[in-house]
C-alpha cells in the first residue's frame, strides 16, 4: 500500500491504529478536526473537516486505502449527527469515488442493528435495527457503501465495530468485545483480500458469548485470536444486572435504553 489514509486520526481508534500501522504503508495520512501529534516518519498529517466536500476531495487524493473512523462516536444532537456522520460519510465515499475509489473500510457500529434483543443471533443479512440517531447515521453510511459499490465500484467494507478497547468494561461488552489486536488483524485482512465488493462484517473478537455470525464474510480472511473470557473473572465480580432492564434486553445497551437526544 502506498498511501492510506486514516480519518478520525486522533480520535481513540485512530490513535491506537496510527501507532499499529506504521510502517504498513508507504504513507500514513492522517487527519481529524482536532489536533493531532506532529508527522513523524512514514507520516502526514492533514487536517480536515468532513463536512468539506471539497477538502475532503483533495485529502482522498493519492489515496490506495482510507480507514474512516473520522465522526462523532456517540449519541448527540441531530445537527451534529448529520453534519459529521451523515454528511462527512457523504463526503468521504464521493471523494473516494472522484479519486478512482481507493477501498474503504467504514467504521459501521453494533448501534446500527442495537435494537435486535440479545436473545436473537445476527448475520449481515439480518435488518438493521438503529437505536440511536447515532445508529441510525450508521445505517446510513452502510447503505452509502452498497450504493457507492453498486453504482460506481468503490469498493468498501462497513464493520459493525462491537466495543474495541483495551478491556470489556462491563458484560455486554464480554459479547461485543474485540481488542485493539484483533482490530488491527480485521483491516489488514480486509486491505489483503483480493476483492471485497461491498462487505458487512461485525467488530468483534473469538469470545464464547457471541450474538454475531460473521461466516458469510469468511473470504476476507479475518480470524480473531482473542477473546474477552480472559477478563471473565473481572466482570463477574461486578454486580449483577437486571434481566428485564431495555440496556439487557437488547444488543445495543445504554443506547437503546436512552431517551431521544432532542428531548
Ligand atoms: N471504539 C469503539 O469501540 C467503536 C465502536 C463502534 C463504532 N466505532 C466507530 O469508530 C470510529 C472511531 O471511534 P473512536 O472510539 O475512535 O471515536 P473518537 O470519538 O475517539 O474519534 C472520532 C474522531 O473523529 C473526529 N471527527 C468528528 N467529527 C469530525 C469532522 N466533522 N471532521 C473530521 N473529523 C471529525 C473527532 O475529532 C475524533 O477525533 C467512530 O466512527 C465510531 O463511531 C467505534
């Protein structure tokens, strides 16, 4: 690869990722609204704002891959939700695309398919089922990814991101967890692979609990070597939850459970 482009560089993916990649390309192009560290070696750092077709065409440019990370990652207003999730992803497929579509990898989210109850398995197939406006704006991007592949041939890769941290926090995330080295596995294999059209695949490590079947997307050759039963003992010593609470009940958490942001 010789030049791939992280959006949302210095956000925590982007941060853990930038450090993870370098070296794996010829160039690491980094970018984010907020400040980011200063180049170093195999580095450039440019920023910019998502919401700016026409930065955001000229920072596609000479691009062979793009992770977009780049939005907010969280539930929040509509306005911001539709300015840096719905438009920015707006703006990243279609400079992609007027740069002769570098593949993409969207960073998609578990809140996309949140109100499907735990109790049921998913498949990329299954609907999407949004539990936030947050959600809902990942839905969007995912749909954007088939559009942009089926119309135009950019070809992308929408990852239903469980909960990549260092450690799961709680006990949903023994089911939603996949760790930083299990991330960094998942975008290598998706750069690796030979073609991807456009894929849905779901974020997530080797853990026993697991509500997400990711074998139709077997060909990308991502194979998850952790797991979060190694914090097993950690979580069980938190206190029990309630069954019948809406952040239990379904995959999405505190996010389906949530009032509406604009109330
Ligand atoms: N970390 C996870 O477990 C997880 C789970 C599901 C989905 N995701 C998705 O992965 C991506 C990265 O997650 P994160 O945890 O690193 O989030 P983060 O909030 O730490 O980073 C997001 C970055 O995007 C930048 N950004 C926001 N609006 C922008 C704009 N208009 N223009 C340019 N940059 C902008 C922010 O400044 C921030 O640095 C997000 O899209 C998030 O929705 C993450």
């Amino acid at each position: 690869m010789k030049r791939l482009l992280i959006t949302g560089a210095a956000g925590g993916l982007g941060s853990m990722l930038r450090k993870r990649l370098a070296g794996y390309a010829d160039i690491l192009r980094l970018s984010d609204v907020a400040d980011m560290q200063a180049a170093g070696p195999g580095e450039e750092v440019v920023p910019c704002d998502l919401t700016d077709l026409d930065a955001v065409t000229e920072l596609v440019a000479g691009c062979n891959g793009i992770v977009h990370l780049g939005g907010r990652s969280i539930e929040d207003t509509w306005e911001i939700i539709l300015n840096s999730n719905i438009i920015g992803t707006y703006n990243l497929f279609e400079a992609a695309r007027r740069n002769g579509g570098p593949r993409i990898i969207f960073a998609s989210s578990n809140h996309a398919i949140g109100f499907h109850p735990r109790s049921e398995k998913l498949d990329a197939s299954s609907p999407q089922r949004p539990d936030s406006l947050y959600g809902v704006s990942k839905c969007f991007g995912e749909n954007l990814g088939s559009y942009y592949w089926d119309k135009f041939r950019v070809e992308n890769v929408a990852v239903r991101i469980g909960s990549c941290l260092a450690e799961p926090r709680d006990r949903r995330m023994m089911a939603t967890y996949q760790s930083e080295a299990d991330f960094e596995r998942m975008v290598k294999a998706i750069f690796r692979a030979s073609r991807v059209e456009h894929t849905v695949i779901y974020g997530v490590s080797a853990n026993t609990e697991m509500w997400w079947d990711n074998s139709h997307a077997d060909f990308l050759g991502y194979q998850p070597q952790d797991t979060s039963e190694v914090f097993r003992d950690k979580i069980e010593a938190q206190p029990p939850v309630d069954r019948d609470d809406p952040a239990v009940i379904f995959q999405g958490g505190g996010f389906a459970k949530a009032g509406h942001f604009e109330d």
